[in-house]
C-alpha cells in the first residue's frame, strides 16, 4: 500500500511537470510567433518526452518543427514560421551539426546550376564519336614503328603444311579398323 502511494505520488508529480511544461512551450512559441525578425528558434537540448510535446504545440500553432543532434543527451527542437519553412539543404546543414549559412548555400546552389549548364553543353554538342579515345598504334608506335604493321601484313603466308604431321612422327601406323579389331579381340579374351 505504501508503495502504490508512492508511486502514484510520482505519477501525479511527472503528470504536473509535464502540464508546467506544455505551459512554458506554449509560452515561447507564442513569443517566437509574434517575434517579427525570427524565421526560426532552436530550443535548448531536452529529452524524448519534451520533444514530443514541443513538436505538439508546434503544430498546434502551426509551426513547422524538427529534432536534430545525434544522441539522446544532445538532440534538441528547432522550430520554423511556415513561411520560412527550411529546405532540404537547410536540414541537410542542420542534421551535420552546422551552422545554416543561406550566402554559402546560394554560392554552392549557382556553383551546381553552372555545372548543369556545363553538362547540358556538352550533351548538346552531340555525342562523343564512338571507339577509343586514341589509336593505340600512337601509344605502341616506339616498339612497333609506323609501317610495323604494313611490312607485316605483305610478307604473311599461309604455311601449307599446318596441321599435317609426318608420318614418321606417328607413334601408331595401324589404320583404325585395325586398332578396332584389336580392342575387340581383347575384350573377348576377357
């Protein structure tokens, strides 16, 4: 009984902290909200529970808010006006652990435009023609010389006897009726 006691005590005392809580976030948000100069405030660091109910009553007002850092201790709510909702370069930044920087952000945005120009610019200029991009003879022509090939391909015979072996290189001279018979004869003497 005296731990049930205890217990809902600090039931009841987590339920008023959380209620306290929700009460001092509905009271910045609202200040931030009628802060005129201030398109976005990043709360302090706080735990699971006080995320969620931050992001309630951010959403309730109409806020647009998200929980950025990497551990538990360290993860902490930004909350942004709609009209200043951030893009994805901008919660990229955020989730690295930087600093937004919307200067820095449009001099890579313009440097990626002119890249895509540059592209497209040569995607217009056609295709590459197809094959390698050198002729390999430039790259052998030291070993080979320049008319290695030529001289080569003139002086190329057929060599009329391939594939015929002499017959004094034949170790068997019996036809193949011959060996036939042979195999036969002895598997009959099996």
């Amino acid at each position: 009984p005296e731990q049930a006691a205890r217990m809902k005590k600090l039931q009841e005392q987590e339920k008023r902290q959380k209620v306290e809580f929700r009460k001092r976030m509905e009271q910045e948000v609202s200040q931030f909200i009628q802060a005129t100069g201030e398109p976005r405030r990043r709360f302090q660091p706080m735990n699971k529970i006080e995320r969620s109910i931050l992001h309630d009553v951010a959403e309730v007002a109409g806020l647009t808010s998200f929980s950025f850092g990497d551990d538990e201790d360290s993860r902490y709510v930004m909350v942004f006006k709609k009209e200043f909702a951030p893009s994805d370069e901008e919660l990229e930044a955020y989730r690295r652990g930087e600093e937004w920087d919307p200067a820095r952000a449009e001099e890579r945005r313009r440097l990626r435009e002119l890249a895509a120009q540059q592209e497209e610019a040569e995607l217009e200029s056609g295709p590459a023609p197809p094959g390698p991009p050198n002729d390999y003879k430039d790259k052998y022509r030291h070993l080979i010389g320049s008319d290695a090939a030529k001289a080569a391909a003139r002086t190329m015979e057929a060599n009329k006897a391939y594939g015929c072996v002499p017959v004094a290189n034949k170790r068997d001279t019996r036809s193949i009726e011959e060996a036939m018979n042979e195999i036969r004869a002895k598997k009959r003497l099996r």
